[in-house]
C-alpha cells in the first residue's frame, strides 16, 4: 500500500510586484492500493449506552444494529463490546470472531438502566481495543443518547487523545436528540474518527454500516501530514490547517525540527483526506519558485511496518510580473467548505450568546457558501435554521445539530 499525495494551490501564480501574497495550498491524501493487496483484518469495539433513557426501541435498534456489523466481520477480525450506563463493564473481551451467534446472544442480553457516564465507557473500550490491535485496523463506535452526567467530560477529551497516542480511531454516535454534541464532536476529532447522528432509531442500521464500511477501506494507519516551508514563506498564525474533507476539522499543528507535521491517522482507499494549509509569501523573484516540501509519515498494518515514509512533493509557484489570477476551482470547493464550517461555528457561538439576529446572519452567509460549493442539502438546512431565527423561533436540539452536522461534510 502506498500513498497517494497531491498538492495544489489555489491559485499558483504570484505577483512579483506584491510584498506579501495569501494562497491557500490544498493537500489530497489517500492510500493506494497495490495489485495483489491482502485483506487487512479489522479490530473494532462497540461502546454502547444502555441507560434507562435508551430503552424500547432504542436499544432494541442499536442491538440489531451490532449484530450486523458483527455479522459482516470475516475470521481474523477481532471484536469487542462495553456497555455503559453510570458505570461500564466489558460485555464482550477483545475476542477473535469465531462464533459470532453466541456474541450477538451476548449483546441482546443487554437491558437498560442507571444514568450515563461516557469517560468510564470510553476508557475501557480503549483498553479492550488495544489488545488486537497488532497489524489490524482498529477503530471504535462509540454510541450514547445522553449527556455525561456521571462522568467528566474532560477525561472524555483526554482519553480520546490518549487513544491516537495508541494508533486507535475513535468513532461517535449520537442517538435522538439530547446527547451533548460538543462532546461527541471533540472525542471524534481528537480521535480522528467520524461524527454520526442518529436522529431516529431506524436509521441506527445505516449509520453503523457507514462507518463500518469507511473503516473498512482503510488502508494505512497513524498517518501524519509533514511539510516544510521554504524561506519567505510562513503559516497563518491563527488556525492555520484544517481538514477539509471528509468532514471538517480544525487541525493541531506541532513541529518536528525544522518542519510541522499534522496527525490525519488513517488514511482510507477510496476517500481523500484533504487538508487546507494558509500559507502567507513575502517577495520573490520571478520565475518558478519552491514554496513548501509535504510527505506523509504512516504505519501500514499490512505489512506490520511503521514509520514509513511518502517520496516528498514540492510545491511551486509561479512568480510572474505581468501577474493574472488564475484559479484553482477544485482547491476553491476547499475553501468554501472550510468558511461553511467556520460560519456555522460563528452562529453557534452568536447563538449561545443570545444574538439570535447575528446567528441568522452567520447561517444565511453559511448557506450562500454551501450553495456556492454546490452543497444543497446543507444550505437548506443552514437556511432553514436562518429563517426559523428570523422568524422569533428557538432552534429545537435536533435543529442545532443538524446545522452542526452540515457544516462539517457534505451530506450525500
């Protein structure tokens, strides 16, 4: 498995006679198979909330849904189950798939009860999944339909973060309509997992076969984005990168010598991971110039071998005098994405503040954008939001999260 890796600028030309230039520079990554590519066995565990507010046909759709998953595992999978309520116990022990009947048997015993505390789930699925996770693709569901009230949702960021320091892909779920969505938002995130929402319980079966098929197309593991800037050329000091597809995320950037390097952990088959870098240039002199070095850092679990590395690409401008603009459309899709997310996050924030007027505002210019980027279904739930606003209505939880979710990824 390799990997590939394109850079591009949103526009590549520079004017010479400029003493600083902004361009965004767009880096698509993905792992690319090779004639003859084995199968990489899957180690996943499900951390499921059993609290009295789950019971009926929650659980009873939530169970139906591990059972599935289960049954599409092949020999060689490895699968692991916890369930939490105000504590958590391990329900199924990381286990090579061998007799799945008696692991689901195990899971429609479950029953509902007790409150919810998200961290002690977490922390024991994280221990369970990392007893298989050797040369295996590793990745959590993590599902809860509440808020964490006996438990400390800071832990739940630290643990999510502990979780990458273990080559481990944290997945969140949220089920109805009163789960806290900072939290699952940020324990994905940190875990460079997916954020899913399960607005009824009917469509519990479609977002797990989701994530399990994006788990299954992965590739490569613990990937990290490496890149160099060369003289007269820096970051934004302010969030400088950003993934902007498959769903948006606001990246940590850390440096290594005399280069930064950004975690994207696994890097799937057929879905790019693209990242957004803003890069400020002071003046050069014509002619082609190397801006930036990028090359991706990732273990490939197939091989049971780390730390291998990309060839390095480097970036070029083109410094020209007589300077036109000249667009890249496809690194422009980008952008827009990325100030549809940054958008939204400005009405949340308006919105907590109780300026529902600028809220609106914010929503309807996110709207635009989505439209701009051909992104439909987010503008119409951005611009519903924007008018139910206008209009003195209060956004309902499953409103607020909708808009949430369309700010991060496309809807398909």
């Amino acid at each position: 498995m390799k990997v590939s890796l394109q850079p591009a600028l949103n526009d590549p030309n520079v004017d010479a006679n400029q003493g600083s230039s902004q361009r965004q520079l767009a880096i698509s990554i993905s792992a690319l198979p090779e004639s003859l590519e084995s199968h990489i066995p899957l180690n996943l565990c499900l951390i499921l909330d059993h609290s009295g507010s789950m019971s009926g046909r929650p659980l009873d759709t939530v169970k139906q849904a591990a059972g599935e998953l289960i049954d599409r595992l092949n020999p060689g999978d490895r699968i692991s189950v916890i369930a939490f309520d105000h504590r958590a116990k391990v329900l199924v022990p990381n286990q090579d798939i061998i007799d799945p009947d008696r692991i689901k048997k195990q899971i429609d015993r479950l029953r509902t009860s007790g409150g919810t505390a998200i961290d002690e789930g977490l922390k024991l699925g994280i221990e369970e999944l990392g007893k298989g996770k050797q040369e295996r693709i590793s990745q959590a569901f993590l599902l809860t339909d509440g808020e964490n009230e006996h438990g400390d949702n800071d832990r739940c960021l630290k643990l999510a973060k502990l979780a990458t320091e273990y080559n481990l892909t944290i997945n969140s779920l949220g089920f109805g309509d009163d789960w806290n969505q900072d939290v699952l938002e940020k324990i994905a995130d940190a875990a460079g997992g997916a954020l899913a929402y399960i607005e009824y319980p009917e469509q519990a079966i479609d977002e797990f076969g989701r994530l399990f098929t994006r788990m299954q197309s992965v590739g490569l593991t613990n990937s990290y984005l490496l890149f160099s800037l060369f003289p007269n050329v820096r970051l934004a000091e302010l969030k400088p990168i950003a993934q902007v597809s498959p769903d948006t995320i606001e990246l940590p950037v850390q440096s290594e010598g005399d280069r930064f390097a950004v975690r994207l952990g696994d890097l799937m088959k057929d879905t790019e991971r693209v990242v957004l870098a803003n890069l400020y240039i002071s003046k050069l002199a014509p002619g082609k110039q190397a801006i930036a070095q990028v090359q991706v850092r990732y273990d490939d679990p197939a091989l049971a071998v780390e730390n291998l590395y990309s060839e390095p690409m480097l970036v070029e401008a083109n410094v020209i005098g007589d300077y036109r603009p000249t667009a890249d459309k496809q690194v422009q899709q980008h952008i827009y994405a990325l100030a549809k997310y940054r958008q939204t996050q400005i009405a949340e924030t308006k919105l907590q503040q109780g300026d529902r007027a600028g809220a609106a505002t914010m929503l309807q210019t996110a709207a635009k954008t989505a439209l701009q980027m051909g992104d439909k279904s987010g503008a119409t739930v951005l611009q519903s939001s924007a008018t139910r606003l206008q209009s003195g209505e209060e956004l309902s939880e499953g409103d607020r999260k909708k808009t949430r979710i369309v700010s991060k990824t496309t809807l398909k």
